[in-house]
C-alpha cells in the first residue's frame, strides 16, 4: 500500500461511484426504497471504513489497512451483487 491518502482516495471514489451509479442508472420502476437501502449501505460502509483508518494506537499498521483495504474491496463486491439483483 502506497499511503493512507490513496486509500482514503480509493474508498472514496470507490462508493462514490457506486452512490452515483444506483442514484443515475437503477430505475426500480416507482419502488426507490431499495435503491435508498443500497445507498445508506454504502454510506454506513463509507463511515466504518474511514473510522478505521483514523484508529489511534494500531501495532502493526501495514496489516490493519491492508485488511481494511481488503475490506473495502469485499464490500464493493457486495454491493454491486445487490444492485445486480435489482
């Protein structure tokens, strides 16, 4: 991993391109309760994410934000099946 900057970059863009892809492209035909549930989903992953990179004190940080950018990348994938399901 290059820095925390670029993965603080990479979650952001990373949502945010899938906030702005299910509010632009998904047409759910009237029922935007679950287009809304993708988008607070991605929020709520957004918040977490960021939280644990400014975690203070964490003894081997190569791993944590490894982990946390494999996070990252699992959640994406998640939310992209769910809006795939739409």
């Amino acid at each position: 991993m290059a820095s925390i900057k670029n993965l603080k970059k990479d979650i952001n863009y990373t949502l945010g391109d899938i906030i702005g892809f299910v509010s632009e492209k998904v047409d759910v035909k009237g029922d935007n309760s679950k287009v809304e549930a993708i988008i607070d989903e991605t929020i709520n992953t957004f918040d977490v994410l960021i939280a644990k990179i400014n975690t203070k004190g964490v003894e081997n940080k190569k791993a944590h934000f490894n982990a946390i950018s494999a996070e990252l990348e699992e959640k994406a994938t998640d939310l992209v099946a769910k809006i795939n399901k739409l």
